[in-house]
C-alpha cells in the first residue's frame, strides 16, 4: 500500500510538472477574470505559503482558470507580461485534492525591461479572492 501511494504520488507529479511556453496573444480577452485591487500583503501569491487560489478543479477548468488570472496582469507600469508554467511544487492541505492535498503551480513572469522573472504560485482547486501581487498592476482593456 506504501509503495503504491508513493508510485501514486510520483506519476501525478511527474504528469503535472511539464513546462509549457504560453503565448497570450493567443489567448481571448473573454478568457479572463475580473480583477479590481492590488494585494497590500507581500506574500500574496508571490510564496508558497499564500498562493493565488483561482478555483476550478470541477471539469478540469483549473489550468484554464490560471491562465484566465494571469492574462489580467501587468507588470508595474502597465506593461505586457508573458509567463511559463515551470511546474508543480509545494503541497498544500486541500479538501479539492488528492487526498486532501493539492500541489501548486509556479509560473515564472517578465515583462519588458526587466531582467529577472517573478514567480507567481497559484492554486488551482481552491477558491479565492482574487487581486494582483504586489509589485503588478492589472491590465487595462
């Protein structure tokens, strides 16, 4: 029983953390949510321990749900973001997961002019307020 928990958890792992370059010009702006505020708490969704909860494990919506959040950020004066899923981490306790736990994405974000990327940890099976990181604004249509 060990063994298959462990083989369980190892396939669902290793399934869930392929990179994946998303270009979001391809991507509709009718594929996105609505969001009004930035976040005051430097934590949020910028560390594991307090990630961007965006809902939508029912129908397999979740990647989709993560990528709708993102599509409505910009970087600190407004510019355009791009992003790539670096994979799964961190498992957090989840009534919506496997076994009462769920793993986080982790996409790495730029915009024009900078360097370095951000990460943005974002859990797609519980559901949350949703606002900017710190450090983003959101994209005006």
């Amino acid at each position: 029983m060990k063994h298959s928990f462990s083989f369980l958890l190892i396939l669902v792992i290793s399934s869930c953390s392929q990179t994946k370059n998303i270009d979001r010009t391809s991507i509709s702006d009718n594929e996105s949510f609505v969001i009004t505020e930035i976040s005051t708490d430097k934590t949020y969704g910028l560390t594991s321990k307090n990630p961007v909860e965006v809902g939508g494990n029912n129908g397999n919506s979740g990647p989709s749900n993560e990528r709708k959040y993102l599509n409505m950020l910009a970087g600190p004066n407004g510019e355009k973001i791009s992003y790539f899923r670096a994979g799964s981490c961190c498992p957090v306790k989840s009534k919506k997961g496997f076994m009462g736990y769920a793993m986080l994405d982790n996409y790495r974000v730029t915009w024009e002019g900078t360097i370095d990327t951000v990460s943005i940890y974002i859990n797609m099976y519980d559901k949350g307020v949703l606002k900017a990181p710190v450090g983003f604004t959101i994209k005006k249509d």
